[in-house]
C-alpha cells in the first residue's frame, strides 16, 4: 500500500467519524442506567402502558412512549415500539428516524428477534418514504415551544432533530410572556437537510427602541428618565428602552433646553436633535455673545481713533 493511499483512507475515516460525532451530538444522550431506581420503575411502566395503548390507541401510545423517551433515550425496546407505533400510523418520516437510530447503535441490542425484525421493518419503511430528509429546528430563545402544522400533532421542545417529509409546513414559535412568532417551512425533495432557525422572539414587556440622532459636530447627548436618571449616550444611538417619555439634550446643554420624546411599546421611535441646539463640542452661545462684543468694542476704539486724527490734522 503506497503512501498516497494510506493518506487517503485515513481522511475517509476521519471524516466517517467526524460525520458520525455531528449525528450523535445532535441528540444529547440520555442513558437509562444512570436513572435512580424509582426513575427506572416509572421509565418501564411508562414503556409498558405505551405497549399496551399500541393496539387500540395510537396517539396515546405515541404521547407515553415519547413521554419515556424524554427520560432515558437508549433502551431500544422502547424506541423499537415507537418506531412500530409510527409505522403502523403511517407517519414513516418518524419511523424512519427511529429505526435509523436503532441501526446505529444495533450492536447494544441483544434480542436476536427485534435485530431481525428491525432490518426488516426499517427497509420497508426506506422503501415507503425515501424522500425523508433529516429536520433541524433551533431557536434563539430558550424555551419555546414549536407547533409545525403536517408534521406532528403535538407541540415539541425546541430543539428539534428529527426526519421530515418535503412539503411546505406552517411554523408556530410560542414562549409565555413573548409575541408568537410565526414562520414557513419548505422542505424540497433530494434536499439532505432542512434546518429553520427561529429568530429570538419579543417580549410582550412594554419595550420599544429610540434612535438618536446628533447635529453635525455634536458628539454626546444626556438620555433622562420619566424617574429622572440621566444617561450620557455617544451619537449616534440605537437602543431598547422601556416605553414612556424621555427628555433628550446634547451634552453641555441645560436640562431646561432638553426635548421630550414618547416612545411607543414595540416601535421605533427616532429623533433627530436640532441643529440650533448647542453643546459644550461646539461654541456656545455665551461665547459667540463674548466674541461679538469684543469685535464692536474694537470697532468702536479705531472709529474714535480715526476721528481724533482727523480734528488734529484740522
């Protein structure tokens, strides 16, 4: 074997393993060993209660089963079932992602009957829906909730890793004490992937955002509360503030001078300082007075100069 060669091969593995870290690190592990034994009691009765809802229920057999699996996520008895339940559902997109896990990991199961039914089932299943395309759903926000209309009747946890079938799909993002956000999904076949991220959602707080802007040559402005605390801000300025009135004025300025501004929740609100106004950055208006005065004093002297002059010469 040359050197180029074993170059080659090592770089496959290496990316086989790297391409196999990104799958498993997508779906944080969740072993069922290290539950305490009242965790474990209730994991199996959940599990035995999913069974048993299979045959006459398969929504309630869905939600239990789901339900254990947020518990503990490596017993494949239990997520062979739900794969079962899924298939017999005809949902074969969610099939599909959990006999492709029990796959990874077929190796850890030790019943020779599931091994065997389940490359029979998950070959069926590839065969039915070959078009599913693995599904990644973030959110900026912790805690939101997701509704994705055709794609599953409950409402998940945001993140979401899962299998999707190509379709377009009606996004719901929800977290209490924030604005629904609300968003599309278009799933295109051959596509490998579809990832939607969810932008951070808004607070339902009274909070809107002032934009502040400075004339030319000012560089600061004083942003003073409904409660009287003043800020100093550099221009320009974009923040967000909690609604209600503000008192805005170029730094240097008098406070008596300043210009009140209502912000509205949820809005942009922008001022634009005038450029009449001045700041210590420019010449104030004492010193414009001073510097006047100071000229027709001057003025003055040369004219009474120029005329003593001229009675001499007379």
């Amino acid at each position: 074997m040359n050197k180029r060669h074993v170059i080659s091969t090592l770089l496959i593995v290496c990316i086989t393993l790297l391409a196999y870290t990104n799958i498993s690190a997508r779906v944080p592990d969740k072993p069922c060993a290290s539950l305490s034994e009242d965790e474990q009691m209730r994991f199996y009765e959940m599990t035995g209660k999913g069974v048993e809802a299979a045959q006459s229920d398969p929504d309630s057999a869905i939600a239990i089963l789901s339900k254990a699996m947020e518990i503990c996520n490596d017993d494949y008895y239990t997520e062979y079932s739900l794969a079962r339940v899924y298939q017999n559902a005809g949902a074969c997109h969610l099939a599909y992602l959990h006999f492709e896990r029990l796959s990874e990991r077929e190796s850890t199961i030790d019943d020779r009957e599931i091994k065997k039914q389940l490359k029979r089932h998950f070959k069926t299943v590839q065969e039915t829906c070959p078009d599913a395309v693995d599904l990644t759903v973030e959110c900026r926000s912790a805690g939101t909730k997701l509704s994705i209309t055709g794609y599953a009747n409950a409402e998940l946890d945001c993140p979401v890793y899962s299998k999707i079938m190509p379709g377009s799909y009606a996004v719901l993002a929800k977290k209490e004490g924030y604005f629904d956000y609300k968003g599309s999904l278009n799933v295109t076949p051959g596509s490998g992937e579809a990832i939607l991220n969810i932008p951070e959602l808004k607070s339902q707080k009274n909070v809107g955002t002032l934009r502040v802007l400075c004339p030319k040559g000012a560089s600061k402005f004083v942003l003073t509360t409904q409660d009287g605390i003043s800020n100093e801000y550099v221009c320009p300025w974009e923040g967000e503030v909690e609604s209600g009135v503000y008192s805005i004025n170029l730094l240097g300025q008098k406070a008596e001078d300043a210009v009140e501004v209502q912000v509205a929740s949820q809005d942009l609100t922008q001022h634009r300082i005038p450029s009449k106004v001045t700041s210590s950055c420019s010449m104030s208006a004492l010193n414009h007075s001073s510097s006047t005065n100071a000229l027709l004093l001057l003025a003055g002297a040369l004219l009474a100069l120029t005329l003593l002059r001229r009675r001499r010469n007379a």
